[in-house]
C-alpha cells in the first residue's frame, strides 16, 4: 500500500538530496584541486576566481568530510553564507583547471574567458585567449599581498580575462600555478619576483667562452630547478670556441654523473641543434642563463621564423649585452614552447638557508652522515666527510667550489 508524503517530508527530502549533491560536488572539487597543485609551493595562498581567496578556509573545506550536514544544522545564518562563498570559490576554480594535457579548459562565465599571459611589460599583460591577443591590465584589487611575490600575474600563468570588446581586458583572477621559477625582488630583497610559472622543464644555457662558462650560476640555476621541482637540462653553447674537448669533458663530468642531459651546442656550426630541438618539443622550456651566452640566437635557430634580436659580446669585458629585457613565451610549430628570460649576473635563492643547501646538491649530500657534527656546514668543521670526499676525489672539487660560494650567499 502506498503512502502519500506530506508538503514537508517531500521538502525535506528535497533538501537532503540538494545537500548531498553539493557535498559530492565538494569532494570532486578537493579532488580536482590535489592532481593539479604542484607539491611544495613557494607561495602560501594561490589566487581564485572572485573576490575571496581560499587559503586557509580551503583546508577548513577539507575537514568538513563525513560531518557536512551536521556542520550545516548547527551554523548560524552568517556561518553559511560564508560557507556558502567558499563552496562556489572551490567549484569555480575546479572547473576552470587546465587538463592534463594541458589544453585550457572553458569557464562558465560567458563573460570571461581563460587566456595565457605570454608577455608583460610595464604593468600590462599581453594574453593569449583563443587565437587572438589582448592586452590587459590587472584589476586593482587582486594585489600581491600576503603571497611572497612582488608580481601578481607573469608570463606562462593562466588567467580569469573580462574583456572590454576592444581587443583588451581586465585579469580578474590568476588561476593556481603547477610550478614557477622565481628570483629575489630587485627592490624588495625579502620578497620574491616569479620569471614565470606553468613550464615543464629548465634550460640552463652558458656559453664555453665569450663570456667564460660560470659553473656557480649553472649551479645555483640547479638548486632553483631542484627546489621547485623542475627537471633541468644543461646546454653548453659557442662550441665552435671549444680548443680542449677534454676539458669540456671533465668539466661535464659530475652533471653527467648525476644524470643531467647535456647538449653542446654551436649556433654557427649547428652543432647539437638538432638533439636541442628533440628535448624542446612538445615541452614547455624555460631558458635561463647569463647575458650574451646566445639563449635568443639558440631560439631563432630551433624556430627560425621568429627572427630574434640578438647581440654580441662587449670586447671590453668579455660579457653579455642584455638582448632579452623581460620573460616572453614562444610557441613552437613542432609543438611545446619556449620562455626567453632576460640574462641575468646573479640568481639569488631567496628563502633558503646555509643549513639546507646541501639538500639540494645531491652528490655532496650523499657523504654527509659520515660528519662529526650533525650541524656541519661542510666548510672547515673537523672531521668533515664533504670535505675528505673531495680531498679524496669522491665528489667534485668545482660543485664542491660552487657550493661555498653560494653557502657565503644564505642566511644562517
């Protein structure tokens, strides 16, 4: 026999089913947002579409678990609301994520759309949406506070675009990033300026000569890659000024012993071009290294219809001309792309201590627990075993050089 529901039951049956399709869309949410964020940010928060940025109320999000209806019958109207703001955040930034492969998502909003800033220049961002180009300010309230950045949006990040029908636009929002590469701000040392974010691997280009190859940036540049988790490849360009090849070789020697690719490269002979371009497609690769080693002229050369400006080398000093001035993304016609960073005579690490670089250069690391002193800094501590691996040439005397002087470069 059927029984006929009352107007409240059939209410609060309605009810109950509404409850449990937001907490299923919640859990998808949480979900969505573990496989895309990138573990170990360098950064606290991460901005979100809208007006109210997740941070700490998203790990509030991820206790609600099992309990969800229980914390609704209990919160007062306010709490609610709050909640409420929170729910829409987390489903509007899981549903604007990029895909696995990397192709941009749709927004829902018809009155935005998701771009990818591929250039900036004096606080306007030039970004990608489609096939066209906008170029976009950034909306006044979504500021760098709080983040650990002096910038709120760089090249390679993907972003919450309301265009002005014009060809140009505000960024309303900069989506979460899955990796970044970052240097000390120039103005605000205790702070930090992302280069740019969303790339999938680091190319460390030094010339052999003109100017002389620097193995404490090439280092330096592989504890950044190491600290925020990129892998790194090693170019070594001008080969065509290489007079010893087995100097070259010994100086290769310990990034092959730790599995580093490394190409040698000559954008006069073409040497090594060929293989550069194999690791670049399908990639996106950001270049870095110092001025004048040849990062521009290496672009024309994999792309030759981009046709950059280059620059030689001052006879007076031996080193580069900056050619490149600020981070600009390349797409390739093979596929992947390129980010052309400006040259650079110093790469701080900002954040990180004396005690904790050896973390980060593995092949020292490895004789560490044979030390004296748990607290050893591996400089003229006794019975250092860093120190009696490179007497006894176990590990590399010019890593072990590199890490010194970047050790006087950290704070305590």
């Amino acid at each position: 026999m059927s029984q006929k529901l009352t107007e409240h039951q059939l209410k609060s049956h309605a009810k109950g089913m509404e409850q449990r399709e937001r907490q299923q869309r919640l859990k998808t949410a949480k979900k969505k947002m573990r496989r895309n964020q990138a573990p170990k940010k360098a950064r606290r928060k991460d901005w979100m579409p809208g007006e109210v940025a997740l941070g700490e109320d998203w790990d509030e999000v991820e206790n609600w678990g099992d309990d969800y209806e229980d914390y609704e019958r209990i919160m007062p109207r306010d709490e609610g609301e709050r909640r409420r703001a929170i729910e829409s955040i987390a489903f509007r930034q899981a549903d604007s994520l990029v895909s696995d492969d990397n192709e941009i998502v749709e927004v829902s909003d018809p009155e935005t759309a998701i771009g990818l800033v591929i250039e900036v220049s004096k606080g306007l961002f030039r970004v990608q949406i489609g096939s066209r180009a906008a170029l976009c300010s950034l909306r006044g309230s979504l500021n760098v506070e709080e983040t650990g950045y002096t910038n709120a949006a760089a090249v390679g990040d993907q972003v919450v675009v309301r265009e002005d029908g014009a060809g140009g636009g505000v960024i309303d929002s900069v989506l979460p990033r899955r990796s970044l590469l970052a240097r000390p701000d120039v103005y605000d040392s205790h702070l930090q300026q992302v280069i740019v974010a969303n790339v999938d691997q680091l190319l460390v280009v030094s010339a052999w000569r003109e100017p002389h190859i620097w193995l404490e940036l090439v280092d330096r540049y592989l504890v950044v890659a190491l600290r925020n988790h990129l892998p790194a490849v090693i170019c070594v360009n001008k080969i065509d000024l290489l007079e010893d090849a087995a100097e070259l070789d010994k100086v290769m020697h310990p990034y092959r012993q730790l599995g580093y690719p490394i190409v040698i490269t000559s954008t006069r002979t073409g040497a090594g071009l060929e293989r550069l371009r194999g690791l670049m497609i399908g990639q996106t690769t950001v270049l870095s290294g110092l001025s004048g080693v040849g990062k521009s002229s290496l672009i024309s050369a994999v792309e030759p219809g981009l046709n950059l400006r280059v620059s030689d080398v001052s006879d007076y000093r031996h080193d580069g001309r900056h050619t490149t001035t600020q981070a600009t993304w390349l797409p390739l016609a093979a596929g992947g792309a390129v980010v052309d960073t400006p040259g650079i005579r110093e790469f701080g690490l900002s954040g990180l201590y004396k005690a904790d670089l050896i973390d980060f250069m593995p092949d020292l690391a490895e004789h560490t627990s044979g030390c004296r002193f748990n607290n050893c800094l591996h400089v003229d501590e006794p019975d250092c075993a860093v120190h009696a691996a490179v007497e006894s040439g176990q590990a590399a005397a010019s890593r072990y050089d590199s890490y010194k002087q970047i050790l006087t470069t950290l704070p305590a």
